[in-house]
C-alpha cells in the first residue's frame, strides 16, 4: 500500500500526489462513507492509502483521520455538506472592492466557518491597482474593523504585484485554501506567487461583472515560494469561485464564539445562553452601542442568525 496526499477530485477520480509522482486513482468500491451527511468522501488535502493497478491507476483503500477540514452546504437548501479541503493551516480569504465586489457579508459567512472549524484565516483584497481614493477609504475602514477582530488583512494586486512579499511571507511553508467568489482574481494570484503555474485565468467583461467560473474544480500546487531567507515547500488550493457562502451546523447560542470580539466580552452578557439580539444585559449589545464592536459585523452576525432560524 502506498501514501499520498489528494491533489485533484474530479468525479470519481482522484489525483494523488506520493514522493515520486501522480497517480490517478479511484475509490475501493465498497469504501464506506462516514454517514451520508457529506457529499464527497475524499476531499483534496486528505492523505490516502491506496494500491497500485497493473494499469497504472490506484485504488484508495483508506482516508487517514483528518487534522482539520472545512465544509459548507452543498445547495443552498440542502441538508448535505460539501468538503471544500482536509488539513489545512490557513484559509486565505480572496475579496476586492473592485469588480467583482466581495460584502462584508460574505467575508463574514467565511470567518465565521473557519473559526467554527479551528482554521487560521487572513483576508487578502486583491486589484488594489484599481482602487481609487473613495474605495481606499473604504478598504481602511474594512481593515480596521478586521484587523481588531484579529485577522490579518494584506493589499494585493496579482496584476502590478502589490503585496506578493507580504503574501509569500504570510503563506511560506503552509497548505493553504484561497477562497471567494468568481472573478475576485484567486488564480491570477496564485500565478503571480508561483510564475509558471500557468492557471487558467478569467476574462471579466463590463457585460458580466459577476466572473465566470473559470476554475472548475479544487486543485492543491505544491510550489517552493522564495522568501527572504529560505525557498519553503507550499501547498497553494486554488478553488471554483463561490456565489454564497452557505454555512452548516451552528446554532443560534454558540454563533457569536465565532467572532472573536463577540467572543471576547460575551462571558460577561447576563444570561448564559444570550443569543446577543433583544436580551438584557447584553455585553456584545452594549460594545456595539459603544462602538468597541463593529456595527456592521454585528449586522452580519444577526443576518447570519435570521439563516439559522430559517433553517432548523
Ligand atoms: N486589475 C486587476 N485585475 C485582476 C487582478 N487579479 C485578477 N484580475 C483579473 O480578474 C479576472 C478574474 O481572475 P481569475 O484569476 O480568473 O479569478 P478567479 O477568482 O480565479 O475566478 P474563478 O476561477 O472563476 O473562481 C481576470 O480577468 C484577471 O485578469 C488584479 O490584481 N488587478
Ligand atoms: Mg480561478
Ligand atoms: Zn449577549
């Protein structure tokens, strides 16, 4: 039995990567699923054992337990969870306020899914190079607010190359997932780390601002990144962008754990189980009304919230 880690699924094969090479391989066929709540098994990112065929492909025999991974819905109503990637160390978040532009709504909906699944998280804003003075007034406010709430958040421009040092300084020695919506320029970037990559990259026309689905499915490249002092072996998950960001299994008590300033003054709400919208004494309320938290974070908190009830 060989070891390898999942670099590509498309279908019912999987590409994995061993020391030497890249073996497509499929799954044994009566592999049992861990129940039926996630729609695919095998996720890039995972390790796998697997054998050998005559005719060159393999057969994946076992998944080894997972470090960490992160899921969202697999269809807006779905009940099913889709595993975007196994063991990763950070979630590079891809946003802009040029075009496509990414909310603060969408940003959230992802932070707020890494923290649920312990994943480091950083919000890179690509295309500043189209930014204009009132988007640059924008973007500090943007990055106040994140930076306070604990997340690293770097300018990028995968076009002129603004912040790529900072990127590679960040992302060196890492397997890391870059995730947003079509459009927002996460293979332009993964090209502008890595020349020679050679990513298929989008074509955005005035006529359709919403991107195009360039990237059809997710893909690790392993690329050795220089930095100042060393070249560290990386694993960059270029991904399909994604329109909503449909978030799985949390309820309306432990949401607000997953904003780190919610987090931060929550023990002191009067009632244990505050869910921070119209109860008394509320601490995270109260920071709000004072500023000490984010307006609109909070915002997208009881957006988020209103989705949960929807749901259960
Ligand atoms: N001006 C500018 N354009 C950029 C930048 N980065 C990417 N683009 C353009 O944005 C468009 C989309 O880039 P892609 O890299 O294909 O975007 P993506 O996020 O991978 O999109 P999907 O694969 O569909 O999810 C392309 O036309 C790029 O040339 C940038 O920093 N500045
Ligand atoms: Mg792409
Ligand atoms: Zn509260």
């Amino acid at each position: 039995m060989k070891e390898g880690l999942v670099i590509r699924t498309t279908g019912s094969w999987y590409r994995v990567l061993t020391d030497t090479t890249a073996i497509d391989c499929r799954l044994r066929g009566n592999y049992r699923l861990r129940g039926n709540k996630q729609t695919n098994p095998v996720a890039v990112g995972d390790r796998v054992l697997f054998e050998m065929q005559d005719d060159g492909t393999g057969v994946i025999h076992e998944v080894e337990d997972r470090r960490n991974y992160i899921v969202r819905r697999a269809t807006k109503l779905s009940k099913q969870t889709h595993v975007i990637a196994a063991n990763i160390d950070l979630l590079c978040i891809v946003a802009t306020l040029g075009l496509p532009r990414t909310s603060t709504g969408f940003i959230d909906r992802l932070l707020v899914t890494a923290e649920a699944y312990h994943i480091p998280a950083a919000i890179l804003f690509n295309k500043v190079d189209l930014y204009d003075d009132e988007l640059w007034e924008i973007h500090n406010e943007m990055k106040a607010v994140y930076t306070a709430a604990g997340y690293p958040v770097l300018e990028v421009s995968a076009l002129d190359g603004t912040g790529l040092d900072e990127v590679n300084r960040l992302i060196g020695g890492k397997t890391v997932l870059f995730s947003g919506h079509s459009g927002v320029g996460k293979s332009a970037l993964l090209n502008a780390l890595s020349p020679g990559l050679g990513l298929k990259v989008g074509q955005l026309s005035d006529w359709s601002l919403k991107g195009r689905h360039t990237t059809t499915f997710a893909e690790i490249h392993h690329v050795p990144l220089s930095t100042l002092n060393s070249k560290l072996l990386t694993y960059l998950i270029d991904t399909p962008g994604i329109k909503e960001f449909g978030m799985v299994d949390f309820n309306a008590q432990e949401l607000g754990h997953f904003f780190p300033e919610m987090r931060a003054v929550l023990h002191d709400c009067h009632f244990a189980n505050c869910t921070h919208r119209h109860e008394p004494g509320c601490a995270v309320k109260a920071a709000v009304e004072e500023g000490r938290i984010s307006a609109e974070r909070y915002r997208n908190y009881l957006n988020i919230i209103d989705g949960i009830d929807e749901t259960n």
